[in-house]
C-alpha cells in the first residue's frame, strides 16, 4: 500500500484546517439565530472568521489538536500491523509540520515527547467487515471539552433536576445536565455524543462513536430521535451560550446511541465536543492506500461572515472598548468592568499547568509586574535561521489554574490574565484585592489569535514542551473580553447562577 501514509497524512490535515460541512452549516445557523452586537454574536463572528482562516492558511483550527483517535474498518485479510504503523508515522510527520500540536506527555514525568508518540497515542481502534475498501475516520477533541465528559450512574440525584430513575425521562435529566456543567469551559457552543449502558469503559467509547455521527441525521430508533430532539430544543433555553456568555446557541448537536448494560449497572455516558468539531473520515483502496473519497465532504459550505456588531445601542448599552499597552498600572484595571471589550498591545507571556505549578515555587526569569499571563500552549514552528513562528494560539481552559492564579497574581503583580472558560471564586478574590482582572479570548480561535502575535520575544521552560512552554509574544490588537473585574463580578459566575436557574425548570418528567 505505497500511498497508505500520505493519505493518512492528508487525512490528519484536513482534520486539523478543514471544519466537515455538517458542523459549517450548524455553526452558521447558530450565528443566524444570535441576537445582534451580544458577545454571543461576536464570539460567533470570530468563530466564522477563525473557520475560513485555518482553511486558508492549512494551520490548525484549534492550537489543542487532542488526542488523535482513529476508527478503522479493513476487510479481512489486510495487515492491520501496516496499517497502524502508517498511522504512527503519519502523526509524527503531522507534528513535524505543526498540523498537529505536540501532546503526547508522560503521565509520571510530565515528559513531552515531541512527536504525539507514546504509550496509548494515538488511539487506534481496529474492526473487520466485509467490504472491499479500509475505512479510516479520524476525531481530534481537545483536552478542554475532554475534560468536561462526564458520567453518570443510575440511579442519583442531579443539582437542579432532584431524583433520576433508571428510565429515559432520568437519561433526559442525565444529558441536561452535563450541558449545564459544561458551561463555556469546552468551548460552548459544542456538541454531545450519549451513550446509555455498556460499562463504565464501553459507556464512554459508545459516546465518542456518536460524535462519528452526521449533525443532521436522525436516528433510527424513535425513541432516541425524540429525545435527541428534544434535547436541542431544552439545552438551548438554558441561555449558556457560546463560550458561556449567554446566548441562544448553547448545543450545537445532541447524539445518543445505547447497548446492553448489567442489571447492577445503568450508566449514562456523555462526550462533549467544542465548536470545533473536528472529525473526518476516508475510503481506502486496499491494495494501494489511495483515497477514493471523503466521508463528510458532501458539499461546499461557506461561513458566513457578516458582521455581527451592526446592532442598536439599545443592545449594547455599556459595552466599552478599551486599548491597553503592556506594562499594565492598576489605576487602568480598576477602570474596567464586565463586558468591557479590551484591545492589548506589548508584551505578553504565554503560562499553563507547569508553569504555574513552578512559580508557585519559584522565581520568574522575566518580570511580570504589571504583565500579563496568557493561559495558551500554543504550535510553534522553528524557521531555518533559528527563529520561532506562532502557528496557533487560542487560549486553554483556565479553570485548571485556579489552585495557583490568586497566589501568583499576588506574588508577581500580575495584572491581566487571559484563557477562556473563566476562574473561580479564588482567583475572583484575587483580582479585587491585588488589582487585576480576566480577560475571556475565544475558545478555539487559534488562527484568529496567531494573526495578533506579531514576534516571538524568547521562550523559557522548554524542557516542559512547547505547549507548557513560557513563551514571551509581543502583540498588537489582540481582542478578549473582561469577564471577571477588580469589582468582584463575574460573568461566568452570574451565568452559571441563571442557567442552573433555568435547569430547574425542567426537573418534572418529560418521558414516560
């Protein structure tokens, strides 16, 4: 099979750049359904831009490729072995090129190992089946909406919902809830895939499956399809929105599937999936390895990109945009509140999971007094002559910090932080009495970003890998918004209060 590893690797690509049509045309009528000049509207015009950006540049939609999980399907008689270690050698070539992001980190040591190579990665699932061609489907999710899976075992009782019995109105309460629970942090609005029964480790991979699914099927059992239905209809009155701003468009798709489970054991199992649905599968000839045709490439679907801010002031009262050079003073953050929309130039450093970890211990090699921390791991590509280039760079799930944030605001004199998802209640204390505040970026938006870093200043810590990296990046017209200010309010706060709000109301039973 000579052409085998460069289709593979084209199938990498085009996962990484190249948004399917099905999720294109969700993200575009979500965008159509959002009130005009909210944040939810802006995330969503940013959204569109991001979409058309990486298919331009052929760079990554999201700088956190995931973790690379293949489903593959060969006749029978075909060597699996070659097939597996195409894969393997198309991953590393893929990351070599900076289609995909180094994530491949030894659980013990904390070890990169470069390449996305290592025990367990990529994930590869093998099944034979009677056709004459291979089968390869390929799903990169990211580790902000991985982490925001969740599972439930039946019976229990939910916030908000009360008691979930062991029948479809308590899976109904099941994926409501993890909608809820998710919040902005995996990068709302996403999609679901549901998987009821099996075991606590079937449960989860019958959920991923679903993700396989196209976003406008229906499914073949009339029960599911109503409740599929249903779903969409319910988690989108839940007024989370996208990147849990608030909002009409919370839940993008909603899939569910369901096997066999033991009489002790009746789990629900939900996989949760950011806008950037990114999944992509091929046809094979079995004998050459060439690509006969994609799987959800059944047409062309342009983004819409009308601008979203044409609004009325009456929608946008006191919504402010505000330019902020690096080194920040304290006097310009306490002027800023909620809903600000701030434009950053100077410096900024980039700060995740080891760094914080180390500062909390250690000093800092550049000074951070008055800066700013970018919770980012971003892809980096190293020019000829030695010189580091962005090639994405959207902000990480910032709520993995919160242990350290409030302690290192203080230590350093940080002033702005910026991530996606929001902090809690210790980094919010933080920034009212140190004088700092939270800057929400757009989850996903990594070709959007890379356009604003104009250099690459230096590195440190690379011996954490480049995502753990702190990468020093000056920047010009780098836009978030402030989200948790020096005042003591947080919207991320006050939004997960109103939707919890919203969740009770649909605790009487639905489903019979």
């Amino acid at each position: 099979m000579e052409n085998l590893k460069q289709s593979i690797l084209e199938l990498i690509t085009d996962t990484s750049t190249n948004l399917p049509p099905d999720v294109r045309r969700a993200v575009n009528a979500a965008k159509l359904n959002e009130d005009l000049g909210t944040r939810a509207a802006l995330s969503l015009a940013t959204i569109a831009q991001n979409i058309v950006m990486a298919e331009e540049n052929v760079s990554p939609i999201c700088q956190d490729t995931g973790m690379p999980t293949f489903e593959v399907k060969t006749p029978v008689g075909v060597n699996q072995l070659i097939i597996k270690k195409a894969i393997k050698e198309a991953i590393a070539e893929a990351t070599k090129t900076g289609k995909l992001r180094s994530n491949s980190v030894d659980s013990l040591t904390g070890h990169n190992t470069g390449d996305n190579l290592g025990p367990g990665t990529p994930v590869i699932h093998f099944e034979q089946w009677e056709e004459d061609e291979i089968e390869i489907k390929l799903i990169l999710k990211g580790g902000g909406c991985e982490n925001k899976n969740i599972q439930y075992s039946l019976p229990c009782e939910l916030e908000g919902l009360g008691k979930v019995g062991r029948n479809l109105d308590g899976i109904r309460k099941c994926i409501l809830h993890a909608v809820y629970q998710a919040q902005g942090q995996g990068c709302s609005a996403g999609f679901i895939g549901v998987g009821i029964g099996g075991d606590r480790t079937s449960g989860y991979a019958l959920a991923k499956h679903q993700l396989f699914r196209r976003v406008d099927d229906v499914n073949p059992n009339p029960d599911l399809a109503k409740l599929e239905d249903y779903i969409m209809e319910t988690a989108n009155q839940l007024g989370i929105g996208t990147m849990g701003f608030g909002g009409n468009a919370t839940l993008l798709g909603c899939k569910i599937g369901v096997e066999n489970r033991l009489p002790a054991s009746f789990f629900v199992s939900v996989a949760y999936n950011c806008w950037a649905f990114r999944r992509q599968g091929v046809r094979l000839n079995a004998e050459t390895g060439e690509i006969l045709r994609y799987l959800y490439k059944d047409e062309e679907v342009a983004m819409d990109l009308t601008p979203a801010a044409a609004a009325s002031e009456a929608a946008q009262p006191e919504r402010r945009e505000v330019v902020l050079q690096a080194p920040i003073s304290e006097e310009q953050i306490r002027s800023l509140r909620v809903g600000d929309v701030v434009i950053i130039n100077g410096e900024m450093h980039t700060g995740r999971d080891a760094l914080h970890s180390y500062l909390m211990e250690n000093d800092c090699p550049v000074d951070l007094n008055g800066g700013i921390i970018y919770h980012c791991g971003p892809v980096m590509l190293k020019d000829e002559a030695g010189e580091w280039h962005v090639k994405a760079a959207g902000p990480t799930t910032s709520i993995r910090e919160e242990p350290y944030q409030g302690e290192i605001i203080k230590k350093f004199g940080i002033r702005a932080v910026i991530g996606k998802g929001g902090m809690g209640a210790k980094t919010l204390k933080a920034l009212q009495e140190h004088g700092a505040v939270y800057l929400n970026a757009i989850g996903g938006a990594a070709q959007y970003y890379a356009e604003c870093l104009e250099k690459v200043e230096g590195v440190d810590f690379l011996e954490f890998g480049i995502p753990e990296a702190m990468w020093h990046l000056r920047v010009k017209g780098f836009a978030a918004i402030v989200t948790m200010d020096a005042h003591g309010n947080s919207l991320h706060a006050d939004v997960e209060k109103s939707s919890l709000e919203k969740l009770a109301e649909f605790a009487a039973p639905v489903f019979k």
